[in-house]
C-alpha cells in the first residue's frame, strides 16, 4: 500500500514570505508528519512527500520535482525499505543493491543544487538487517555532510515492537528533535 503525504504550510499560493522546508521519506515520515508540520509550520513553508512503502528509487523523481520549488533546506529520511528488501521479507520492486540505493541517494541530494542545505536521517540499526543497515549508514555519514544520527539516538523505549522500524509517539518527537538540531545548523 502506497500513501502520499504532501502539504503546504504557510505558502498562500504567493511568493514564499519563509524558508521552504521539503521533506522527503518513507513510512516513518508519514507517521512522523503531524509532528513536522507543529514543529516547523510557524517557520518554514513545509512540503512533505512521503509514501508507505517506497525505496530510494521510488523518490528519485518525487526529489526532482521538489527541486523545483528551490526549498532552502531537505531533509530525506529514506533507506529503510531499500535494506528491507535485502532478504525480500517485505514487498520490493526488484532485488536490493547497496549500490544502486547509494547512487539514488546521491541523485536525490544533487537534485537540489548547491545552494539548499541537504539532511540526511540515517537508519535505525536495532531493527534492521544490521550489517546491510549499518553499510548503508557508513555511506551516508561519510558521502553527505549534515545528518541526523538517528542509529546513534536508538533508545528501545521509543519502538513499541523489538522488530518494528517505526518509532512510537515519544520516538517520533525525539526524531523531530533531532531533525529540528540539524535543521536548525543549517
């Protein structure tokens, strides 16, 4: 099953009076959302593209049709389902290659430009396929410059399940916290 999530936050239809703030992920960010819109509503016009389910390669396009607004900060929180798919335990379009997810990341933070402040969220290690998980991490920590260390942050009392990759409430506010550090530095 396959849920967009997209809204505006301030914009009017105008010009954008604020910073615009993009958001781009998966599942966790669609559950996440009322909690990005209270956090950042009043400073950034926010545009969420999320959808349940969805790989890197899934929002390839979603990121260059975003990049067209010219958001002065993104924030991409994707990886999941693409390690995921590793042992084909959950539905993938096609088989995973750690190579291919590195380079769709990579061209969702150049279909940005230089001049926006690119975040990316690592993945959360304790659920995962660990060692997929943490090769994924490894690259992310040493290819982009800003990102959220949502592995390092890991505390077991925000996940409701030892196997569910989806925080809790409580975890979900600790994720916008730390987005909100990174956005904040930007």
């Amino acid at each position: 099953m396959v849920v967009a999530v997209t809204a505006l936050g301030c914009s009017s239809g105008g010009p954008y009076t604020v910073p615009r703030l993009q958001v781009l992920g998966d599942s966790i960010t669609v559950l996440s959302a009322p909690q990005l819109h209270e956090r950042f509503d009043r400073r950034y016009d926010v545009d969420i593209d999320a959808f349940v389910g969805v790989t890197t390669a899934g929002m390839v396009d979603a990121a260059r049709t975003a990049a067209t607004a010219h958001p002065e900060v993104v924030v991409v929180n994707l990886g999941t389902n693409d390690v995921g798919c590793v042992r084909r335990e959950w539905s993938c379009t096609g088989p995973y290659s750690a190579a291919q997810t590195e380079a769709n990341l990579e061209t969702i933070a150049t279909a940005f430009g230089p001049s926006a402040c690119v975040i990316f969220v690592d993945l959360n290690t304790h659920v995962l396929h660990r060692t997929d998980a943490e090769a994924l991490n490894r690259f992310i920590h040493a290819t982009f410059p800003r990102v959220v260390d949502w592995a390092g942050a890991y505390q077991r009392s925000w996940f409701s399940s030892p196997i569910d990759p989806h925080p809790d409430a409580a975890g979900r506010a600790h994720l916008v916290d730390l987005i909100d550090r990174a956005v904040s530095a930007c």
